[in-house]
C-alpha cells in the first residue's frame, strides 16, 4: 500500500498512462482506471469459471496478468515489458490456432520490446523517436494485450493437441474411399427456380460420370418451400431422379436444412451444396476427390471470380465476414461460407452439434470442427460455373446474420 501511495512522480515512465497522445487525460484518472481493468478481468475470471479446468485457459489468463501488471504500472520502463513480452509469449505458445495476425503481433512485440530497447542494435536516436515521440511500444502492446483478453473470454477455447489440450474433444478420423462406396450429396432447397429439376439432374449425371465406380445418392431438403416445389414437384423430381431422397422440414432456415438433410445421411461419405449446384463440375470433383481421400471436413474457398458475380450486399457480406472470423473467431479458415462442403461421418456428427438456423451455421460448423481434435480439414479453391446468377440479400439478412455471429462469438 506505500509503495502504490508514494512511487508516482514526475518522473515520466512507459506505462500505458503516460502515452501520447492521450497522457493528459490517463494520467490523472490512472488509479480509476487500474481498478477498475483489474475489477473488469477478476469479473472475465469469474464468468469463466467452467474454464478453469483447462490448462490452456490458466496459462493464457497468467499471460494476460502478466500483460496487465506492466501495461496499468505505476512506473513501467522499457525493460520491464519483458515481463509483458513473457506474458504474450505464453499467451500465444498456448493457443492451439495462430493466425497470420498473431504472428505478426509476435513479431512485433519481439522487436518493439525486445531488440528496440537495445542500443546495440537499434540505434538512440531511432530508438527515442520509436518510444519517446511513437509512443508505439506500448500502443502495440496494448493493442494486443486488448486482443488477448478477447480472444481468451469472449472466443471459445479452441484446444491443442499438445499438453494444454484437456478437455478437448477427440473424433475418429474418416477412411479412404472404396468401390462400391456411396457418397450423399446433400442439397437444401427453399422456393427453387421452376426449371431446378432438369438442371439438377442434368448436373447428378455428370457428376456420377466422374465416379462410375461409386453411388452418388441425392438428398434433397426442403426448406418450408411456399412455391415450385409441391406434391407436383415432389413426384417429378421421383420420376427424374428415382433413387432421390426428399426431407421435408417447415421453413427454418438454411442451416435447419443441412442438418435435416444430413441426419438421413447413412453413406461414408456425403457433401452438401446449393439446389441449383453453383459450382463448377471440376470444383466440385476436386471437393468429392478430398472426400474419397479420407479428409473429414472439405471447405471450399471462393476464388476472385466468384467474388466478382456477387451483388454489392453479398460481396460486402462475404468480405465483412472472411474479416469478422479472421480478428474476433481466431480460425485459420475464414472462408466460411462457400456454400459446399464435405464431411466425413465423424464432421456429421460435429455439424449436429451446431444450433444457427441460417446461413451462419457454416462458420460454426467450421469453429466447432476445428476445435475438434482428430479431425482432417482441408480447402479447395472453386469457381462458379458460368451462366450462374446469385440471388441478392436484403439488410434485414445482413442484421440477422450479425446477431447470428454474435451468438457464435459469445457462445450464446
């Protein structure tokens, strides 16, 4: 209690309270904000109870303190952010997914704090400029110290599979394919274009002519479909395609669809993907091949040319995603919503686990997956086949979408 009454002076030192340019306001109210960052964390410690048990939680939270006790310091100096520079190292050794964006924070934190404040290497006056007149030592550790605490409280707990992995879950891995093997393709179906029959069947045939040696069995699931797609539609699509499976479900959603469909899967193998199959045959293939192959879960991964037939509130949607995933999920695969996947019967068995109703129970399927120790995930590349036209998406989409992310975030 002296030392925190009687250490402040006018001395001027490199925690977070002295920084430029906003020193004139955090200096005066620090002691406000230093309890009140060490209230918020005891209260982050406490909501996280249930993770206590798990040792990469304890070794992050010890690397967030660690953060803390120099970053809010009375009277932090350059050497002292070793010790955060510990901190973040810990933090960052014992996260089982590492992002180009944590990288780059090692990086950077190695060199800001660990070789700037070296005169033998980097030279004064550059060294001054960095810390004394930047001020970017500490924004960039506050910067990441802040990304510390987000991703360890408010992002699920992806496991390792290293010593820190208790608790996660463990799945058997899927096999190569064999002949006479058969693969379920899974399509979700709401208010289809009129002529979708012929076009899916035109599209079934070519891609069982790449396979002669499998069983290419459809599953069609549909969505609470209020028009082309009645008792007339049902018996066509039995005449066109007989050995068809139809699911009906009242309207809930695309992600509502996939699971339905997919519970009825009893294949090895199945993927899943749009009523009117977007994607070229040869994407497709390389998708399926992957599947044959033994991986559990195949992404597919829109290339620029997909991108470019989007309407502006897709291309915004899909981008705003990708960066959504990328800085608050921390997953490695951002392109979540590709619309065709693969799955092995142990990636099923995860997607069951998943509660979004809409469009965003791709990405978290894919956070679910990764999470998931044993699991083989790999990404393809694909490209639209030409001709397609994507539907627009209203803001009220977009909205709903965002509460759907928040969920998956928060874990809500």
């Amino acid at each position: 209690m002296n030392a925190l009454a009687v250490h402040q002076s006018d001395q001027t030192y490199e925690s977070l309270f002295y920084a430029q340019p906003l020193a004139e306001w955090l200096l005066p109210n620090f002691r406000v904000l230093q309890i009140g960052s060490l209230a918020v964390l005891a209260l982050l410690f406490l909501v996280s109870r249930r993770k206590w048990d798990t040792a990469a939680f304890r070794a992050q939270a010890l690397g967030i303190l660690m953060g803390w006790v120099v970053l809010f310091s009375d009277s932090s100096e350059k050497h002292t952010y070793i010790i955060a520079l510990a901190g973040f190292m810990l933090w960052y050794w014992s996260r089982p997914v590492r992002t180009r964006t944590d990288k780059a924070l090692f990086w950077g934190n190695f060199v800001l704090l660990g070789l700037v404040p070296i005169d033998l290497i980097c030279p004064v006056p550059v060294m001054r400029f960095i810390t004394q007149t930047l001020w970017l030592h500490v924004w960039f550790f506050c910067f990441t110290w802040s990304r510390m605490v987000w991703l360890t409280f408010f992002c699920p707990v992806a496991e390792s599979p290293d010593s820190f992995a208790a608790g996660a879950e463990t799945v058997d891995s899927s096999r190569p394919a064999r002949s006479g093997d058969t693969l379920d393709i899974v399509c979700p179906c709401y208010n289809p274009n009129a002529d979708f029959i012929s076009h899916l069947a035109c599209s079934l045939a070519e891609l069982r002519g790449f396979y002669p040696d499998k069983r290419l069995h459809l599953i069609v699931a549909n969505d609470g479909s209020s028009r082309n797609f009645g008792k007339e539609e049902h018996d066509q699509l039995l005449r066109t395609i007989p050995d068809a499976e139809i699911v009906d479900i009242p309207h809930g959603g695309k992600g509502a669809a996939i699971r339905a469909g997919l519970a009825r899967s009893q294949a090895p193998f199945a993927i899943y993907t749009d009523i009117d199959m977007p994607y070229a045959k040869e994407s497709m293939r390389q998708v399926i091949d992957r599947v044959f192959d033994g991986c559990d879960v195949v992404i597919a991964v829109r290339n620029a040319s997909y991108h470019s037939k989007l309407p502006p509130m897709r291309k915004l949607m899909s981008h705003g995603s990708r960066m959504l995933n990328r800085f608050f999920l921390n997953t490695r695969y951002t392109d979540t919503q590709g619309g065709l996947k693969g799955l092995s019967p142990a990636a099923r068995n995860v997607m069951r686990r998943t509660r979004i109703p809409d469009f965003l129970f791709d990405t978290e399927f894919i956070m679910l997956a990764e999470r998931s120790k044993g699991l083989r995930i790999e990404e393809v590349e694909t490209t639209l086949r030409e001709g397609v036209v994507m539907s627009k998406m209203s803001g009220d989409v977009l909205v709903r979408e965002l509460k759907n992310f928040f969920r998956i975030a928060f874990g809500v």
